[in-house]
C-alpha cells in the first residue's frame, strides 16, 4: 500500500463500484498538500460525496488507497480521525435535541477532549456558525441552513489540522455563505488544511488555492487555482494592421487554431508565455496595437470539463 507522506490527503486509484453496478468513482489520484484549501469541484452525481465517505473511512473502497494525514484509511482511522473535523451529507444529530445538546452529546463522545471545557468548547463552535441565539432549538425544528450550521460547528468542536467538509455552504443564504466562507479562510489562515466538496465554481474560485474538478466518477482536473486559470485563459488574441502576418508568426510559433480576425488574429494561447509570443510578434515587425489573453475564463473551462448540459449523470 502506498501512504504518500507529506500531503494531508492523497489517494492512489481511488474507486467505488457501488452494488447496483454503478461506478461512481472512478480510479482517482488525489493531492492534496498540507496547508492547502481544496476545492472538490463536481456536479451533482459525479462522485465527491462518494470519495469523502471513503476518505473519512465512512465507505470501503472497491480497489484503491486513500490516506489522511499520512495515515492509510480505513485501517489507520482511530489515529487519523481525532485530527480531523468533517462535515458530510446527513449528520447524526438528534432530531428531538438542541443544538447545544446535540453538540454536548458529540463533544462528549470524543475521549480525547477535556470534559471540564466541554461547555466552552460547544458555547464557542456554536459561536462560531452564528447559531448562539438558536442553541437552546430543537434540531428538528432547525431550518436547512441552521442544520448546515450545526454541522460545520460540530466539525469545529476541537482544533483540527484537517477538514473535510462535503458543500459546507448547501442551503445558507448568501450572509451565511459569506459567513463560512470567512471561516474557512480564517481557518486556513491558522494553517488548517480544508478540503471542501461543491458544485459552486464562484465558491471555490473565492476560497480555494487548489481545485480538484469531478465528472463522472473521475478526476477531470487537479491544479493550483492559478494553474486552472492559466488553462481556462486560453486565448491570444492579437490587434494589428498586418493580421496575416501576426497569423503567420503565432504559427509558426506552434499556437493552434490561429485564426484571422481583422483588425488582427487570434490563436490558442497553450503552454505558451504571453510575453513570448508579444517578442516574436514584434521581432517580426508586426505592429502590435493590442495584445489580449482572452479568458475563456474558468466558467468555459469547467463546462468544458464537466459537461454537456444541466442533467445529472445518474
Ligand atoms: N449507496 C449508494 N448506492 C448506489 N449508488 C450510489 C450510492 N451513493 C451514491 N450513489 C451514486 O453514485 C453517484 C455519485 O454520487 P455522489 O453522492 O458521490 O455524488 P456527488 O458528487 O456528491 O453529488 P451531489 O453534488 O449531488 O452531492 C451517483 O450516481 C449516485 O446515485
Ligand atoms: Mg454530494
């Protein structure tokens, strides 16, 4: 078994085939580097849920390896898991209790927390998601983002080194997402390692150092964000009196798809450096009125990594 050390997360071939057939994980290879927030980019159905149920070592994989913190899961769990906090879809809380009792309850499940501080402990995660004046609320009578809420404060009972949070902001309204968003960089800040799961690139776009995208079951991209908006600003595009010319150059260059747009010329912009293609343009005399990346921008290049339309993949 492979435990790649030096990453908070990481997997080697990762599957699920759940009993009805379906391959909802696909052979992936996760990395994630400590320090990181990862953002686990997918649309609905395309396995994140699935691969976080695995990585918590809630779920035995088909074929495959998963680690956390170094430590190989499921079998390196009671090591791995009171480092980590996590939020995943359907908590047990209990539908009759408060959230402060539903809280006190968890708090006092976990051995290794100090029962004199629990108070302070469930008074301060609750805090911290804004649910102070609903403490004393039945759980059944929580509305879906107080149930959200409750979720993410119960991830924070403790300090962790990592968290794992499956859509954290599902079903908060946009102060609340702003909220957890706040926290999660605070966090991050502290040096806390966060992987959060959503279906929201403007979320992951705002939050995220790195960015895994999901489709169907597998791992379609892995990059640092600045990584995937290099990728998704993908286009050169050239104002000049001479377009032939700058065409002819930016083919030679080795840019594909150049294309001839008076008053100048645009091609795929590829590995290459803007700067670069600039030089070899004016090298060759072209005059250079306007030079553009063009940003397909990572809006285009999520559809185009993930899909045909709006269904899911069921
Ligand atoms: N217990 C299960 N048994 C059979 N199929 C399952 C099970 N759990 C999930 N699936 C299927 O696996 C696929 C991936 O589901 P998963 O919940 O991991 O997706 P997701 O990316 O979390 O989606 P969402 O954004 O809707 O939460 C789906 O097609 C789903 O129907
Ligand atoms: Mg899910």
């Amino acid at each position: 078994m492979t435990v790649a050390t030096g990453l908070a997360v990481a997997t080697e071939g990762l599957t699920k085939r759940f009993r009805s057939g379906q391959l909802a994980v696909d052979g992936i290879d996760l990395r994630v580097p400590h320090g990181a927030v990862y953002g686990f980019l997918g649309p609905n159905g395309s396995g994140k849920t699935t691969t976080i149920r695995m990585l918590l070592g809630l779920l035995r994989p088909t074929a495959g390896t998963a680690s956390l913190l170094g430590q190989p899961m499921p079998q390196g769990a009671a090591l791995a898991l009171p480092r980590v906090g996590a939020l995943v879809e359907g908590p047990a809380f209990h539908p009759y209790l408060s959230g402060w009792h539903n809280l006190m309850r968890l708090d006092a499940a976990d051995r290794t927390a100090r029962a004199s501080a629990a108070e302070d402990r469930v008074r301060g995660a609750l805090d911290r998601v804004g649910l102070a004046a609903a403490a004393g609320k039945r759980y059944r009578h929580y509305s879906l983002g107080m149930r959200q809420r409750l979720g993410i404060a119960a991830a924070l009972l403790r300090p962790r080194e990592l968290l794992v949070l499956d859509e954290p902001t599902n079903g908060l309204d946009p102060q609340g997402t702003r909220e957890v968003r706040g926290l999660l960089v605070e966090l991050a800040g502290a040096g806390t390692t966060v992987v959060l799961s959503s279906h929201l690139l403007s979320e992951v776009e705002q939050v995220c150092t790195h960015v895994g995208v999901m489709h169907r079951g597998r791992l379609v991209a892995q990059d640092t964000l600045a990584g995937l908006h290099a990728r998704g600003a993908s286009r050169a595009v050239v104002g000049t009196p001479r377009p032939a010319v700058a065409a002819a150059v930016l083919d030679r260059l080795g840019l594909a798809d150049v294309v001839v747009h008076p008053p100048g010329a645009t091609a795929e912009l590829g590995d290459h450096a803007p700067q670069d293609v600039v030089a070899a343009l004016v090298h060759a005399d072209v005059p250079v009125t306007e030079f553009r990346v063009s940003g397909a921008g990572l809006e285009d290049l999520f559809v185009s990594l993930t899909g045909e339309g709006f269904d899911v993949n069921g």
